[in-house]
C-alpha cells in the first residue's frame, strides 16, 4: 500500500524536485517519466515483493551445513531478476555505469515503496547498489570495467562486510587481516558477522567489500584497507567465473524479524588462500566505505519511513472497515445501537492521525535530504553543490535516527489500532514490528548517529551548516507568522527553533568545561528534539502551500480534501507531536547528571 | 534474573506491608516466611520455567486438525505440577480454598517474577487463579465443593472466554447463546477468539467461564450471563469426570510471541450439546466477569513490570560484560586504546538509568496497587477498606496502561544495548520484546483503560478519589520541600501534580460543554502523565527513605551503594523521564482538535 497522491506532493508540489530536470546531469527525465517508473515500481511489487514478503518471513533462509549453500525464500531468484530488469537498480547509476541518470531522490522514493513491500528482499540489491558506487568510485579500472556491468546486468550482488564478533561500533578494532600476494592481491583472513545477503543462491557471484588490516599497518582505524574479495575468483578482463575462493558461510543468524534475508556469519581465509584486491589506497579503508555507509544510512532511513508508512496504512484502512463499538456521542439505543467504524472512535483517530502526521514528516525529511545529495553531486555550480553537502552531512544522522526511531514507535500504534489481530500473522502489522526493529540498530546504532551529529556534524564550519538551517527555519517562521490560518503553530515552532539552538550553544558550553562525558550524555534526546522542530517545520511548510492551493480555489473535491488534510496534520504533529521536544530538550539542559557516577 | 534486594525494599521498607501480618487474616506470615517462598519462587524459575520458556517459544502449541488436541511445549505438564506444588497456585486463597491466606501483594510479587521467568507458561496459571476466584465468589456451592478442591490440586485448569470475532472491546455485542436445558442447566452455543489455554494436555478437565446471552435476555451488556462450561462433564457431587462435552479447540493463533501459551479459537455446542452452568444471577455476567478482569488487569500491569525488569537485568549484565569503544574522556593512546564495558558509555548509561527507573517506578505502583487491593478486602476497619478500594479503582487501569507501554519501550532499550546480538535468538530480549507486545492489548487495551480511568474511576465520589490521591502527593511535597538532598526534584514533583490537577479540570470543563468526542479525545496521554507523575512521587518517596537511613549511618558498604543508587535513580526520573508528563499534559490541554474532523 502507498499514498500516490502523497508522495506526488511532496516531489513536484513541495520540493519542486522537477527543477532537477533543467541541470544537464537529469535532462532525460520529467514529472511524466517518473510517474511512469511509480507505475511500474507499484506493479513489481504487487507482482513480486508483496507477495514474497510473507513467504520470506514465514519460510526465511537456510543453510546446509554439509556444502555451506544457502536457500533463499522461493521467489527471491525472480523477485530479483524483475527488479533489476525493470531497470531499478542502476536506475540511479550514471549512463556510463549502465544506469538512466535518474535523480537520487526518485531513486530514494523506489527505496521507501520496495522497502514497505519487503524490506529484508530490498536489501539484496540495496546493498548491491552501494558496493557498486563504491566500486565505480575507487575501484581500479578492471574492477570498474569487468564488475560494474556484472553487477548492472543482476549477475552478481555485493555486500558489506564491516562488522567481526568483536568489532561492532568499534570498526577500527578488527582482527580480520591481509597479507600481500606475489600477484599483486591479498590473502584474506578473518571473521565477518551480520553480513546481509552474505550468501545466495540468485546470482553467479557475490563481490564482498571487506575491511581487514594488512600486515603492518597501524592499530585502530587509521589501518584499515578495503578490498574486493569476490566468492569465485574472476578472470580479471573477461569477468569469467574462475574456481571458488576461500570463504564460506559459517552460520545464519537467528533473527526477529528480516528472515529472507540471508544474514551470514562469513569466514575468509581458512585455508590461507582467500584471494582479495585492494581498493583505492592502503589504509584508507574507512573513508571509502563511509560512501557506502552514508548510502547506507540513507537507506535505512528511508526503511524507517516504509515500513511506518505501510504499518500506518494498514492500520488506517483496517480502522475504516472494523466495525466495533458505538459512538459515545450518539443517542442510546440499547435495542439497536449504532456499531461504528473503529475510525469514529476519538482514540484511535487520535493514534492513526499521529503516524500519519509522524509518517508524512518523514517523508518530508527523506526526500528532502536525499535531494541534497543530489544537489551537492550534479548543482548547477559549486556554491550550490557546497550548501547541499553541508545539510545532507547535517541531516543524514537525523534522518536515519529519527526515522527509524519514530517509525518503530508509529508501527506499535498500527498494531494497538488492530487491538488483538494486531500480535497475530493474520495481518502484516506483527512482521512490520519484527522486521523493522534492526533499523535502529545497524548502520551506526541511533546512539552513534546522535553521537556523530552533536560530535562531528553540528560542528562543521564552526556550525555554520548548523546555524545556516536553523536560519531557514527562523526565516520561514518570520515570513508566515501572521499567517491566516497557521500563525499559532508557526508561532510555536519559532519557540522550538529558539530552544534548539539554546540547547545546542548549552552543550557546548559543558564540552568547553572539558566534561567529555556530559557533553555528550544528552546526544540523543537532542537529536530527537532537533528531529521534531525540522519535521514540524517541513510539515507547516506544506501547510502553507496547501492552504496556497486551497485559497487560489479551482481544486478538485480529492484535492481539497488532500489539502485540508495536510493542514490538519501539520497543526496536530505542533500541538500533539511537537510538545515531546521539549522534554528531550529538558533532558539536555537538566543540571542533574546522576547517571554519569551511577554505579551499576 | 530478579533484584531480591530491590523487590524487598519496597516491600518490607517503603510499603512496610509486615503491617499486614498484624491483620488476623495474615497473622500465618512473617518477614521470614515470605523469604522462604521467595528463594522457593527463584528456584523454581530457575529450574523449570526459565529453561522452559526458550523451548515454549521455538517449539510453541501445536493443533492436531483430527483430533482437535492441543500439545504444549515438553516440560509445560512437569512446570505447572512443580508450580501447584509448590503452594503457587493458591497461595493467596483463603484457608478454605485450600490456599494458606498469604498477602495478595505477595502474590504479585510472584507473578512479577513468574512472568520474568516465563510469560507464556504463567498464563496457565494465572487465568486459572482468576477462574477459581470467580467460582469461590459467585458459583453455587457445588462448584465451590467440586471444582475448587480440583483446581488447587492441579487437576483442572481455567479460563476466560469473553471475545468473539466480532466482538473484542465491545464485548456487549457477542453472539453466543445459551438456551435452558431440562436439569437446569444451559445449552451453550458460539465461538469464543484469543481464548488463553483454551485447550491443554496437562490438566484432566478445563473450566471455561463463558460470557453468553440466554434466549429471550436484553441486547447488549445488560443481558450477558455467565457460565462454567467444562471440556469434560462432571459428576456434581463426586467431581468425576464424564463423557466429552461438546466444545473444541478450532484453530490456535499464531502469534508474534507468548507462543508457548495455547491461545484458541474455540467452538461450543457445535452439536447443540454443549452443557454449562450458571454462575449467579441472570444477565449479571459482566459483573462477576469484572472480578476476574480487574485482577487480569492488575496481573497484565505485573507482567508488564516483569518483563521490563528482566529486559533491563540482562541489558545491564551485557553492557557490563560487553567490551566495545574507548572510554572518549581518556588520553589517546593509538597504539593501545584502552578499551571498555560498554557501561561506561554516556549513552549507554543513559539508557540504562531510564530503564532502570521505570523498572522501579513500576514495581512502586505494582505493589501499591496490589497492596490497596489487601487492604480494601481485610484491613482493619471498613473505612480503611473504603478508600483502599478507592484508590484500588483509580490506580487499576494506570498500572495495566503505564506499565505494559512503558515496559515496552523499557524492553526496546535493552535491546538497544545488545545491538545487533539484541536482534537475535542469542539472547532473551528479543522473545520478550515480542512476548510483551501482547500485553497493551489484551485485558482491555490502554486506550480503553485510559478510557476507564477518565470516564469512571476519576470521577468516582464526585471526583474525591482522586483529589484524595493528589492531595497525598501535595503533601508528601509539602512536607519535604526542603529536603537537604532532593528539595529541587521535590519541587518539580509538585509542579507536576498541580498540572495533573488543572488538566482535569480542564477536560472536565470541555464535557460540561458538551463536547463528549473532545472530552475523551485525550484521556490516553492524561493516563500517561498521570502515571509518571505518580512514579515521579513513589520513586521520591522511596528516595527521601534511602537518604534517611544513610543518613542515620551503619549501614553496610553493599546497602550504601543501594540507597545511593536510590537517590540517583529518583532523580534521574524527575529530571529525565518527568519532563515527558508536560507534552501529554501540552495534549490535553492544546486547544487543537484538529484530529475530530480529519478525513481519513
């Protein structure tokens, strides 16, 4: 299920993302072309990923012990040849890489609708895409001429091998190793934990990126070099398949939830002879696989936003079709009582308006900080390029957080809104639950991302990025605060803004005292604070365009409706959503730091 | 994993319920003889149902389509013998039932650390002490005579059937019948849905109290009657068992969690044979039902406190064990960082801090409620028992919501500090996590509890209750405001309950206007306000106690370091978790109700 008319809004009507289509880079597409890709986007997974989902999570993957194979779910091998031969996943990927150029923030609209149709599948080529770009980036020119078309073509999928058993957050402390080869390679060794799509029976071979450290190198991550390690070794000009390389899979996890899609406990180099190929320089590792990692926050981020937006969905449309009850209101008949929609019931409005409100605002951040990336790749000069980098490095962690945080939270409301049918497999609010709880954990746990805004982003410039957006902020609310029909809530979110940067100027004044640890203590219910006011102000933001639209007149009796819709949503996240800021914000200014010399 | 030390605090220094043991009707009991039943509660968790709930869960019910038997998990029939026999099952009844009078509250102390051990197991018992109150308090002698003596024994278990597939919440709409039989007793015909150890093969017999509505009787609630229908018929007098009665297990559900308890769709008088018998008066059902409901209720809020406190036991064990990161306060030492328990992260700490006070918060309000309920049954004088039963009402519904959704989001930080391990089978938190979801929904969601507690309990006597509740708080904080240690969180306490006050008043004054849709419209974030400002006044309270026997000095190193913890936890709530009060407050107060006529 998605929200076409939604959606549509947010690309051409608030973010006017067609605008793109006059910079050279995207002069092939327009608002027509993608339309026709929503099309056909809806149809692969009405086709495929739908109905893959449940067989995913129900029959999930398994792995022979003897030969160390892996069955996918039935249904993935096809899922995946559809979805690369309908041309999503180079869709993105420049002309020469085998892609159509399309606008990554299309590309991030395809990501939030597969990913609500079945998130552990749309991992497969997720990962895929972001090995990919790394390759196009970094990679040697064999590597770029012999897999880059392997990969385009859906011979071959990629993955991302970071984490050990004891290196998780602490990347830089992997064991895993490489020793130069006569030939110019590497033999890799080493243990390699949660890799999704590890392992798969869909495609001919699976180029691994692995961090490992060659011998020699300095500890930590200031050592760490990254390498294609590919599960058959490849004839490097003719990308022919060779014999297998010495790596396997050791195990499956046992998971919650994303059980189609294989997480594999990987083992490189247990008979010393796993060959690898260097990417870009030695001991640069991290800094390349950040490009993926970026990607890949994005990615969850926008997992958040689909899996909350299909759970809201589901929930809404539930709620306009269960009959129970009566409406407390209405005049008693106790022979005859009026039974309700549960829609009618004041709370469970209340629950379904606040995920819709907590969804739509999601929307709104996804797409917008996917727009920046584009414009920091392809603006059209470089002050443009610039500005944009330094709010998509700003809003990346929020994003990913936020999202993934609050569409968890907006999900156990669809669940409550089905009431017992909710904890049963008879609707697919139960696997939303299980699926999407990783979200807030891999990819940096949302601890990390708080940890890298407070730390690192709102630093940048000296926090100028930081100052600049709060300054978009201050100037929209100072242009609309006598606002006709939104000057209350745009009041309201002028105060937030101000508590935002008070907040943040605090922190820095405990980080100036050279209390590392209280600086730092309070990094996400800032977040969480700072996430609140920008969606807030997105969401007005598309208050006063809709009620533009409205007073202009000559609306459609859909779109008028669209458009008050999106007013009362605004209004309610401000009084409803919005207030939660403020007591994150208690938490970053509160004097009591008890928790510091706790003794646990 | 249990807090023996904190579950005795607060029973034997904050609640002091030794008081109860001066009570003739618990004059059996001492402080001595709860110990005893305490190690004899963890010895049995650690020897049957703590094995037995990882195997519940994997191995789960399974439904014979022939035969309609239900079999559950292997060593389900051993845990519930060593539970009866252990003096579980009945230890709260009176001497006559053949139980030995112990406190309720102790009680709930073992169905705290019951549902920590096993959720899905300790429904069995559970809803089989519910059935057997209903029968003690309202059947005719003959069931009191017959069935008794064979649910103490462990011989037959209980149920509860209320929902039907079209009727859940508004339970007044179910379809099922009973029709006068010749002897007396009633021909039941319908199905009953979500049905809790509705089928077993542990027990001989199973006594289903069946909510149905005789022939002829008035729509809606007022004509619902109440029934025990056994699985297999009984001799009145001897309690022999006879031949099959005529119900079945249809289907069992499957479910996100709790898959070692046998929840059944079930099928009565499919043959119209299906004998039951009346308990009580015609068309009282609901009201005998609402026996057994309100101590679900009380139990659901027990294994909400349960579960979140076993999630936070083993977070913080991990977190401690867990070596992952460097300390960011420490010299930089590349070469050899010294790395550390993830403890010692500020985030993490955080995060463990707010577990842990919620945790605590909870067990406060679980074992008050639980103590109201002693009282008002046998305290001393019957004004004593009026207003415990007073309070007893107002706090049912705020325990069950507070405690099932805060423990919730509780379980969802323990999972956080596994990160990634928290997402698999690994380790417990990711089976509680799905395990507990169920408990926000079942026994009444909160919605409705929110619903009961603003509509009903908070205006009980004109509203004295629960002024009479506030004002207890009021002067806690009057005659503390000083305090050496806590004057400031003392202060924000009270700031707090003056805005708990106004914002009834305020949702009172809008149903004076007549607006019932508005008036209800927030009743869930007041319950939620409500409830941490009255943990925000037990945590405090419990506080203040710690500060004054530290104070009072000769105290051992280990209760040092316990009543400090004390204080820092109180003060971690007030200033962490409090803040949260104001933006449900900013809810119900907001002049937005933009919600009440949004076009879904």
């Amino acid at each position: 299920m998605i929200d076409r008319r939604e959606i549509e809004f947010v690309l051409f009507e608030y973010l006017k993302i067609q605008k793109l289509f006059d910079l050279p880079y995207y002069s092939e597409h327009s608002i027509d072309s993608v339309g026709e890709m929503l099309t056909s986007a809806i149809s692969l997974c009405n086709q495929h990923l739908g109905p893959l989902n449940k067989v995913g999570d129900r029959v999930g993957c398994t792995h022979n012990k003897e030969t160390k194979a892996v069955t996918t779910p039935p249904g993935t091998k096809e899922a995946y040849k559809q979805f690369v031969e309908n041309g999503f996943l180079t869709l993105a990927d420049s002309e020469e890489a085998g892609g159509i150029q399309a606008p990554g923030v299309i590309a991030s609209v395809f990501m939030e609708i597969f990913s609500s149709a079945n998130q552990a599948f749309t991992m497969y080529p997720g990962l895929t895409k972001s090995a990919s770009h790394v390759i196009q980036h970094f990679g040697e020119d064999w590597m770029r001429e012999t897999c880059i078309p392997k990969i385009a073509s859906g011979s071959w999928t990629g993955t991302m091998c970071l984490t050990e058993p004891s290196a998780g957050s602490a990347v830089g402390d992997l064991r895993s190793t490489a020793k130069r080869a006569k030939d110019g390679s590497f033999l890799i060794k080493g243990v390699k934990q949660w890799i999704s799509g590890g392992e798969n029976d869909f495609t001919e071979n699976i180029l691994h990126l692995v961090l490992a450290r060659i011998e020699g190198a300095p500890a930590g991550i200031e050592g760490v070099s990254l390498f294609v390690v590919p599960k058959y070794r490849i004839d490097k000009t003719s990308g022919k398949i060779l014999d297998k390389n010495d790596l396997y899979c050791i195990s499956l996890e046992e998971k919650m939830g994303i059980h189609g899609n294989s997480t594999c406990l990987m083992g490189f180099g247990d008979n010393d002879n796993c060959q690898g190929y260097l990417i870009g320089k030695e001991n640069q590792g991290i800094n390349y696989m950040f490009l993926m990692m970026n990607e890949a926050r994005i990615g969850v981020g926008l997992q958040g936003l689909g899996q909350a937006s299909v759970a809201f969905l589901n929930a809404e449309y539930y709620a306009k079709e269960r009959i129970q009850g009566v409406d407390i209101a209405a005049k008693k008949d106790a022979k005859n009582p009026a039974r309700i929609a549960i829609v009618n019931h004041p709370d469970v409005k209340r629950m379904l308006l606040r995920q819709r409100s907590i969804v739509e605002g999601m929307r709104a951040l996804c797409y917008t900080t996917a727009l920046m990336h584009d414009e920091s790749e392809h603006g059209a000069n470089d002050a443009d390029k610039k500005k944009a980098h330094g709010f998509l490095e700003l809003l990346t962690p929020i994003m990913k957080a936020w999202c993934t945080d609050m569409g968890f939270y907006s999900i156990i409301q669809s669940i409550q809104t089905f009431g017992g049918y909710g904890f049963t497999k008879d609707y697919p609010v139960e696997q939303l639950l299980r699926d999407s709880k990783i979200t807030s954990i891999y990819e940096g746990t949302n601890g990390i991302q708080a940890l890298d805004l407070v730390g690192r982003k709102m630093r940048m410039e000296d926090g100028a990025i930081f100052a600049a957006w709060l300054g978009k902020h201050g100037k929209f609310v100072e242009k609309n605060k006598d606002h006709k029909a939104l000057s209350a809530e745009i009041l309201m979110l002028g105060d937030y803004v101000g508590r935002i940067g008070k907040a943040a100027m605090h922190m820095a004044e405990i980080a100036k005292k050279g209390n590392k640890h209280a600086a730092i203590l309070n990094a996400y219910p800032y977040l969480m604070a700072f996430g609140h006011t920008i969606i807030c102000g997105m969401l007005l933001e598309q208050a006063v365009l809709a009620h533009e639209k409205l007073t202009a007149g000559n609306v459609s009796a859909g779109d008028k409706r669209f458009y008050s819709n999106k007013i009362k949503t605004a209004k309610f996240f401000t009084h409803h959503v919005l207030p939660e800021a403020k007591s994150y914000i208690a938490n970053v200014i509160s004097p009591d730091v008890s928790c510091l010399d706790f003794e646990f």
